[in-house]
C-alpha cells in the first residue's frame, strides 16, 4: 500500500463489493483479449461500466465532502459561474438558434442556474437538452431541477445521444478530462527509441500496468507530438472524435467546452514527464487508477491544441482560448458578484466596512476560487468553437490565448 493510498478513506462493504463486481467484469474483458487491455478501455469501463462504473453506478460524486461528493465543479460553488456563463451564452444563441445542449450536466445544478440567468436576461432558450448516458445521473439532474428551477421543466429534455444536426450553443464543464485516455511511454531503452501503449493486464490475481508497442492512430498521434525519451504521458484520441463529431452535426453556433488542461507546448513539456493522470476521491487526489475500481474519478488534462484542430479540421473556427479566470471576468463576474451584494446587503463588493454577511463572505470566496490563479482561475481553461457566429465573443474579448494554441 502506497502512502496515498493509507491517506484515503477506507469505502464500505456496499462499496467495497461493487468494486469487486466491476474489477471480475474488467479480468473476463482482460481474458477475452488475450490477457491486454489499453488503458483507455479499462478506464471508460471503471468510468462508465453500466451499472458498476464511477459515473454509471449509485454513489454520490458532485458536493463537498460532507454531502459525501469527490470533487466540488464551478457550478456548485456559486450560481455566480452560471451567471456569468450565460452572459456568453446568450450571445451564441442570439447569433445561432435558441437552443442550448449541456452534454454531461453532473448533477444538474449548472441547468439549473443557467436557465435561471438566462430567463433574468430575457434570453431563455426554446429548448434546454441534456446529453447524458447515467441513469443516476440523470434522476439527480431531474430531482435538481424540480428543487431549484420547476418553472423550466416543460423547456428540459434528455438526450440519449446527439441529434445529427443542431445549432445553437453546447456546453461542456468539466467533460473532456472525463474521456477514456491512452497512456503510453517513450522508451530510449537499448538504445533504440520506441513508443509504447500502457495498457492493463492480470499478475497474480490483481489488475496491473503492462506493455506493448503503439501502433496505428495512436502512434501516429503520439509521433507527432515530437517527444524526446524517456517520458510518460497521455493522449485522448475519444476526446479529439467526440469533438470532430460535434463539428460535423453542428450547423451554425458554437462549442464552449470548460475544463482542465493546457495548449500541448506546454502540456507535454520536458518537465511534466509522468503524464497528468489523477483520480480523485472524497475530495482526496491520488494516482493509482487500480485503487477500488469503479470507486474514484479517473481524469487527464485536455490537450487544448487537440481539441481546436479537430475542430477546426472539420469545419469550426477557434473562436477563442483563454483562462477561466479570464472568460469570467470578461463575462462581468465582478459586476455579477458586486450586484449581487448590493441587492442582498448595499455593502460593495470590494468588502469595505465589517458588516458583510456570511453570504457574502461565501460569495466573494467562492468567486476568489474561480478566478485566482492559484486555484480554479488559471487552471481551468475555456475555448469555443464556432460556425456562422460573428465575433468578437464576450468571453474573449480581453487576454485571449488563441496564438498560445
């Protein structure tokens, strides 16, 4: 046992035996190819195994550690980052088709806020779509949204896959980290350099790493990257098709797309040998993927130069990429945060006087999260995507990074 692994949590026995269940699930697979798995089928198993994955499974993921969550996403530290979001929003589907698409919406409170935010700006959608393949999940985004904004439900509907054509506006938080990923290794060993695919095989009864030369489109994709051996790293070739997809159905309108990642320059630079994989669980970061299968999140950072090629191969224009911190800001945050004060107490957001409330204090940190560089700010990128939209887009229109890419 690793010093990681004494830190977390130990799961219960209803935990513990759904582990079991999807790791017999995961060998009769190993089996069945002949004793190999790549990394990124076993993790879109441990993920989203029906029934049995992380994401596919009963177990609460999204809120603080009290409510038993993983991990805390933007939307459930303030509606503020809806708030400002929609601001983007409504300038795509003014330009486009009232219609909006949230694909993979957690637990549903980002719905529930942007709807909420984009009816105060007079600008709600026609039609608000959910693209979501847990059945849990999608009963807690229905019990979300009857809680927080029923007056929307005749405008929400779940999708089981993509409609072949749309326009209008996609989101994405925090769902290309969540993609199966392939892991590989540039070896110089013996002298003679070579890329391997870490996948997953059986060694004494327990799942364990092994591996294999790369070959076809993965290799391609990771000799293009012109990495010096040795190094370890990842490449999402699901994430690069689930968006060139997108492209392909999208008529006219944009992809804004939120998450962790970095343009490849620097997401494959020397210094970051060991990849980016990490999985999280109640609200503890460690990096061994076989730890319980099915019970910890299982993440990569974005190669943020990936997605706005495949992108723009099929089709889009990069409309913009940029920090978090940055769209936020654009987007009027400051102004959303300082209004929202004002209306709860007169105090002005920069917190003069000692008469703040606690839901101000609670305010004013949460957005402190968001936008610091030394938390979700920098972190967190955002880039769109678009086709037939005229820019300049609000959220980018200071400190865009598209040069970066």
């Amino acid at each position: 046992m690793t010093l990681q692994q004494a830190e977390l949590p130990a799961p219960g026995p209803d935990a513990r035996a759904a582990s079991a269940a999807l790791s017999r699930l995961i060998a009769e697979e190993i089996g069945a190819h002949g004793g190999w798995l790549s990394f990124a089928r076993y993790m879109e198993l441990a993920l989203y195994a029906p029934g049995l994955g992380y994401y596919a499974g009963g177990a609460h993921k999204f809120g603080d550690h009290e409510a038993g969550g993983d991990f805390l996403t933007a939307p459930e530290l303030t509606p503020l980052f809806a708030a400002a979001l929609a601001r983007q929003v409504a300038q795509v589907i003014a330009a486009s088709s009232p219609q909006v698409i949230e694909a993979g919406a957690g637990s549903g409170r980002l719905a529930a806020d942007l709807l909420t935010a984009l009816a105060a700006m007079d600008c709600l959608p026609e039609r608000y779509r959910i693209l979501e393949l847990s059945g849990e999940l999608r009963a807690r985004q229905q019990a979300t949204l009857a809680a927080r904004a029923p007056q929307f439900a005749d405008r929400v509907e779940w999708l089981d896959e993509l409609p072949e054509n749309f326009s209008g506006c996609l989101v994405g938080n925090e769902l290309l980290d969540a993609m199966p990923t392939h892991a590989l290794r540039w070896s110089a060993e013996g002298g003679a350099p070579a890329i391997l695919e870490r996948g997953v095989g059986i060694a004494d009864g327990q799942l364990t790493g092994v591996e294999r030369p790369a070959t076809g489109a993965l290799l391609a994709a990771a000799e293009a990257l012109g990495i010096r051996a040795p190094y370890r790293g990842e490449i999402s070739l699901a994430a690069r098709a689930w968006v060139a997809e997108l492209a392909r159905r999208l008529e006219r309108g944009a992809l804004l797309l939120i998450d962790y990642g970095l343009p490849r320059h620097e997401l494959y630079y020397p210094l970051r040998d060991g990849g980016s994989l990490r999985c999280h669980y109640r609200h503890r970061v460690h990096d061994d993927p076989f730890w319980y299968p099915g019970l910890s999140d299982i993440t990569s950072h974005v190669d943020f130069t990936a997605v706005a090629e495949a992108g723009f191969d099929a089709g889009l224009e990069v409309l913009g990429f940029t920090s978090q911190a940055s769209f936020l800001l654009n987007c009027g945050i400051g102004d959303l945060l300082a209004a929202s004060k004002v209306m709860r107490s007169g105090i002005p957001w920069d917190g003069a006087g000692d008469t703040a409330s606690a839901d101000d204090l609670r305010a004013r940190g949460a957005v402190n999260v968001l936008i610091s560089p030394n938390e979700m700010g920098e972190l967190f990128k955002v880039i769109a995507l678009g086709r037939g939209v005229p820019g300049p887009l609000l959220g980018f229109a200071r400190a865009d990074r598209v040069h970066a890419l």
